[in-house]
C-alpha cells in the first residue's frame, strides 16, 4: 500500500509507503529498548545531565549523517566527511581568529569561510564523480586525503584557540535542557525531510537511487542531481565544523577521523539502503540516536573503548544483514 503521487519516473520516496512507516516503527522500538535495557543496568543513564550529553554527543554525528543520506539515496557514498569537516573547522578557525575585527565579525567571517569550505568540497566531489561516472567511494577517498592534508598545512599542524566568547557561549546554551547545538541539528533533519519528501528534487534523488536511466530518460539532469547531493553532504560537513568549534572551543586539524563511518552507521541503521533509491532522514535520525544511546549506556557500564568499538561493529553489521532481508522483502 502505497500513497501515489505525481513522480514522473515512478519513483515514490519510501517513507509514504506502509511498509517505510513500519521499518521506522521497528527502529524506534529497537531505540526504546535500548533506552529501556540501560536504564535498568545503570543508575545515571536516564538523568537530566546525562539526557543532556547525549542530545549534545549526537549532534554532530546527525548533522553529517542527515548530509550523508542525500548522498547514498542516489547510490553513492561520501568518506570524506570527517576529513572535510577538519578542513572547514580550521579554515574558520584561521578566520575567526584574524585580529583587528569585532567579535560579531569575526563570528560571521568564520560561519561563512567554514561553510564555504564544506561546500566548495562537496561540489568537487560531486562534479568529479558525476561528470567521469566514477565511484564515489574512490572519488571522496581521495578527497578524504587532500581534506585531511590541506587541514593540517593551513594550521600547520597546530589546533588553534582563543574564540570570541558569545561564540563559546552559543556551544554550550541550553533551552529548557536542551541544547541549543542539538536544536540547530533538529532543525536541519525537519529541512532535510521536507526538502527530501515535498519537493520534485528530494522525489527524483529517490528515482535516481532506484533507477537511474529512468530519471535521465523523463528529461531530467541527473548530472546536476547527483552534484547537488554531493554538494549537501559537504556543506553538512561545514555546519559540523561550526558546531565542534563552538563546542569545544577548539580547531584541531585532527578533528574528525572516523567521523564518516560514525555517518554511514546512522544512515544504514536508519533503513537507508547502501544501493540507493530507499530510506528516509527521519530513519537517519533515529539511527544517529541508536548510535549515541549505545556508546553513552556502553560507558556508563564501565566497557573499555575496544569493547565499544566490537559492540558497535556489531550493531552496524546486524544492520546491513537485516538491509539485506528488507531489500528482499520489499522485491518479493
């Protein structure tokens, strides 16, 4: 059972479907279990405080995995994400950090420059992979090298500090013991949906996943498509690198490793499938909150770090098996 709309390729985004809405029922079940499972095994894990590093820990992991889901919707993967976020975290560091301007200056000079950044990354990815037609995978591997090295040359290796203190304070305000950090996140996943599930650009990247030959047969630029997809996981990156810093209150060039399989995790968790063409942001969302759940439940029982790692591999594999069988289900 399906809502129909008026996608010319045919392509109908997954979360209209009874069959979407029971996948993401399933992964808010497994989350309350998991809430359930830790508040029974520790004593702190359901406190105001604790509550409150966890909407803060997810953030960043949501934000870069809201822009990752654009991507693999079309088939694609991005793995330059951490490496991308890095760079425009030193670049608005530099920038942020210039003398003679005003706080509110230098604020802006940096969003702007760290945006920028993000963005201009992603569209490389984008434009390169699209126009030859070769595999992201291999395309954003490179892009995770020369992120990662231009990072560490424009700060010379060094983390750069001293931010202007409104900046400092927007990291770590609170709304009614929320963060405003995870706020911002909340307010880009609300965005992503309604960009994903309202408009004839968020449809024909769920066509294109599906079947690109259609989309380019209905008259579409599937060329343009898949750069914008990939210019939007850059510029995820970007707002990423804005948010670390108000943070921490800190650009290190190091910033980031792993962060893009931390990413993929959400989204795979979420029910997007890795071959494109279904899954939904509000799956992602709830597959960044699985992720930052675990790991928060996992050190408040005491685990070591190799311990949350092997559990957290785990979790990620049993996702992809079951991807498998909902692939499966959804052919039969």
């Amino acid at each position: 059972m399906a809502i129909q709309t008026n996608d010319p390729t045919g392509a109908t985004p997954r979360i209209f479907t009874l069959r979407a809405l029971v996948n993401n029922a399933g992964i808010g079940l497994a989350l309350l279990a998991l809430i359930a499972f830790f508040s029974l095994s520790t004593e702190f894990f359901l406190t105001p405080n604790n509550i409150t590093n966890i909407l803060t820990q997810i953030t960043i992991n949501l934000i870069l995995a809201v822009g990752m889901t654009f991507v693999i919707l079309i088939g694609g993967i991005d793995l330059s994400v951490g490496s991308v976020m890095a760079f425009a975290a030193v670049v608005a560091g530099k920038a942020i950090t210039i003398p003679g301007m005003g706080d509110t200056e230098l604020i802006l000079l940096a969003c702007v420059a760290g945006l920028a950044t993000g963005l201009i990354c992603g569209l490389m990815n984008g434009v390169i992979s699209a126009y030859w037609g070769l595999p992201s995978f291999i395309i954003t591997l490179g892009m995770l090298n020369i992120a990662r090295g231009a990072a560490l040359q424009v700060s010379e290796a060094k983390t750069i500090y001293s931010f202007p203190f409104a900046f400092e304070e927007f990291g770590s305000a609170l709304i009614w013991g929320i963060p405003v950090v995870f706020l911002v996140a909340l307010v880009i996943t609300l965005i992503a949906w309604f960009v994903l599930n309202r408009t004839v650009f968020g449809r024909l990247l769920y066509g294109i996943g599906n079947n690109e030959e259609a989309v380019r047969l209905a008259g579409h630029p599937v060329f343009w498509y898949k750069v914008v997809a990939f210019t939007i996981s850059g510029l995820a990156a970007g707002i990423a690198a804005i948010i670390y810093m108000a943070r921490l209150n800190i650009s290190s060039p190091i910033a980031g490793i792993g962060f893009e399989l931390n990413a993929i995790a959400a989204v795979i968790i979420g029910g997007t499938s890795l071959a494109g063409g279904r899954g939904s942001v509000i799956g992602t969302l709830l597959g960044a909150f699985i992720i930052g759940v675990l790991a928060n439940g996992l050190i408040l029982m005491g685990l070591s770090d190799f311990m949350r790692q092997m559990i957290t591999g785990v979790v990620i594999i049993i996702a992809v098996i079951l991807d498998y069988y909902r692939a499966k289900y959804s052919a039969s």
